[in-house]
C-alpha cells in the first residue's frame, strides 16, 4: 500500500468528521441542553417543559454531530484510491 497525497487527504476528512462529531456530539451537548437542567435542578426551577426543550436540543445537535461526520466520511470515501 503506498502512501499518496489522496489516502493522506481521506484520513484529513475522515479524522476532522470524528473530531467534529466530538465537539458537537459531547461537548455542544455537555455545554448547553445537560448543564441547562443540571443548574435548573440546581435552582428548583425544573420543569418537564425545561426537560423536554433540553431533549430535543440534544436530539437536534446529535443529529447535526452525525450530519458532520457522515460529511467527513463521505469525502473520505471521494478521496480513497480505487484499486
């Protein structure tokens, strides 16, 4: 298997998807819907409507986490040598 500039750019795509599935899958999450609920909790101030809003934002930024790394994936697979 020899090393061209194409396997060096699907491994650039495939690697910035993964990283970008982190930072929006873990750490968008983290930072925003589960920390909101944690400091509502916190306060006495939850609420099932604070709740369900903290849901759907977490199944909003999942899906935009997996949105990116299929992009990553996707240009990955455009950049791999067809043998």
């Amino acid at each position: 298997m020899k090393l061209s500039w194409k396997m060096l750019a699907a491994l650039a795509c495939y690697s910035l998807g993964v990283i970008g599935w982190c930072y929006v899958g873990g750490w968008m999450i983290l930072t925003k819907p589960v920390r909101g609920l944690i400091l509502a909790h916190v306060a006495g101030d939850l609420s099932l409507g604070k709740f369900v809003i903290a849901f759907v934002q977490g199944f909003i930024y999942l899906s935009l986490a997996g949105a990116v790394w299929c992009v990553g994936y996707m240009l990955a697979n455009h950049f791999r040598d067809r043998q």
